[in-house]
C-alpha cells in the first residue's frame, strides 16, 4: 500500500476524524490550535522546547526574531492562556517551558486511535 | 514513570520540539493550525471525516450549525485554501473530502519523531 494509502488509514481512526467532534470538545481543541496558528509562536514554542533544558526566558528568546521585547511578550501570553506552555518567575526573569500535556491532547487528537487497526 | 513523564519523553522528540523551526517551516505548519484553529472549521473537518464515504457536501454540513449556507461556505473555503479539504465537483454538488497529507504533516510535526527512543 502506498504511504498515501497508510495515511489514510491512520487518519479515518484519529478522534477528530471517526465521528463528529461536539461543539464544545471543538472549542477546547481550536483554542489550542488557534494559539499555535501563528508562525511567531509556533516558532517561539518550538525555541523554548528545544533550548537547553526545556525552559528559557524571554532574554533567551528575543534573538531570533526582529520583533519588539513586548511583542515577544504577548505572544507568550497567549500561549500561556491557551495552556500551551506555562511560566517561573525566578529572580529577575520568568522562565517558559511546554505543557506537554496540553500539546499531547491536541496531537492525540489528530493521531490513530489507540489500537486502531491499519490495513495493509 | 508517570503518564506525564512518558508524554514530556514524547514531545522532547517531536519535530517542532527538539529543535528550532524554521521561520519557512513555521509559516506552513501554522496556516494550517490556523485554519483548524477555529470551532466551526474544526467541527466540520470532523464532519467531512466521518461522512459515510469520508466525503460530504454543503447539503450534508448545514445542519449540524445554526449558520447560514454561506457562512459554511466560508469556512469550507478557508479550510480548503489550507490545503486541509478538497472539493469536486459532480452535478448540482461540491463535496469536500479531507486531505490526508496536509493532516499528517501537522500531526506529524507535533507526534514523537520515528525511531525515537522514549524512556521508561
């Protein structure tokens, strides 16, 4: 079978794909995906998983973008508010890092069931 | 380990986790978050997904939402300028079905990377 085939497959069983979502369960969902929908903060999110680890402040993250500390600032509030990544404040500096449990929801939402049975 | 253990285990490998995105790579990856990123388009790509056939027109959606034809129509639209749905045409009907690989690439880049190894 092709890897077209497979993927398929995998998707006719993930959660969003085998029924309808309800209202509600949708909103939950959206509201993750709308925060990361944004290339700025997926980049941001992907620099402070990434950076050694598994947190960085906001001094860690200004340099790679040509973007105002403030702007910075605010796209980190909305992933914070979304649940997507979560703040310390120790000293000077709040330190970021990924709620994995809320990515592991909406990544589990796109990926095959749990025991879903992938023809070949 | 716990179940949040063995999901921060996951993640830490993941695409967008154990390394900076691109700001190319993040621009593509977050049109199409951004897309689903929305209750209404997320709830009909689940519609379209688990329609008898994996496919269904403007006829079939319009009942699930208290929106006007054109509303839908609208959102259809964004999902599918994402390249997350596809429409053809037969007869009187559009029917939109889901793109599998756009789904895959998003569901991919937040999933474990392949091979990866995830501690007990």
């Amino acid at each position: 079978m092709s890897n077209q085939g497979d993927r398929e497959a995998d998707l006719c069983c993930s959660p969003v794909m085998r029924e309808p979502l309800s209202a509600e369960r949708a909103g939950e969902l959206a509201r993750v995906f709308k925060a990361i929908g944004e290339p700025v903060r997926l980049r941001l999110l992907s620099l402070i998983a990434s950076h050694a680890g598994g947190e960085a402040c906001v001094c860690d993250l200004t340099g790679a973008f040509e973007l105002s500390g403030p702007t910075i600032s605010h796209h980190l509030k909305v992933l914070r508010e979304a649940g997507v990544i979560e703040g310390e404040r120790r000293g000077t500096w709040i330190y970021y890092r990924v709620k994995p449990e809320t990515l592991g929801v909406v990544s589990d939402a796109l990926a095959p069931a749990e025991g879903a049975v992938v023809s070949a």
